[in-house]
C-alpha cells in the first residue's frame, strides 16, 4: 500500500520560513516525479513545485525565488524549503506522486500579516 505523509506545515509570520517534508512508504519515490501542490480556500488546487529523478524541477512563478524542492533519497522523503513567506502563501500543501497519482493527506501552512 503507497501512502505519502506530510509534515512540516504550521503558523508564521510574514517573511518566516518553514519545510514541509512528505516521506513515501510503499513504493520508491526516488523513481518518480514528485510535486508539491497547494490549494486556498475557494481556490482551485495549484502546482507549486516538481521535480524529477533526474534533477528537473519547475516552479510556479509565485513561488520562484523563495521555495525550494529537494529530495533525500536515503529517507525517500521530499522537501520543500519555503523561505520569505507571504500572506498569500497561506494554504494546504499536498505532496504528489505524478507518475502514480497518489497523494497525501495534506498538511496547513498559515501566514500572518
């Protein structure tokens, strides 16, 4: 059974920074395409960040800049480093498996002004 489990979401201020990690079980995420997508209330769900097992990552350009999509392959976890968060950052971040079409549960990230 493939589960992804985030982690890592929170409140803070304006300019903080947080890391949500998503660590794979199940399946070898070092395989695929993995993203990290967000979605604010009475938004439609919105691709932040990917990346491929070969290195490619693409950025929102909301985004680009301040996040960073990273990879540790001995813990077959994903990251996302969010550095200079703004109040528009404020939303629920899931973890994706592209390839597979798995998702994670979600975790809530909060910028205050």
């Amino acid at each position: 059974q493939v589960q992804l489990v985030e982690s890592g979401g929170g409140l803070v201020q304006a300019g903080g920074s947080l890391r949500l990690s998503c660590t794979t079980s199940g399946v070898m995420s070092n395989l695929f395409k993995m993203g990290w997508y967000r979605q604010a209330p009475g938004k439609q769900r919105e691709l932040v960040a990917n990346d491929t097992p070969y290195g490619t990552t693409n950025y929102a350009d909301s985004v680009k800049g301040r996040f960073t999509i990273s990879r540790d392959y001995a813990k077959n976890t994903v990251y996302l480093q969010m550095d200079n968060l703004k109040p528009e950052d404020t939303a629920v971040y899931y973890c994706h498996n592209l390839d597979l079409g798995y998702w994670g549960q979600g975790t809530q990230v909060t910028v205050s002004s």
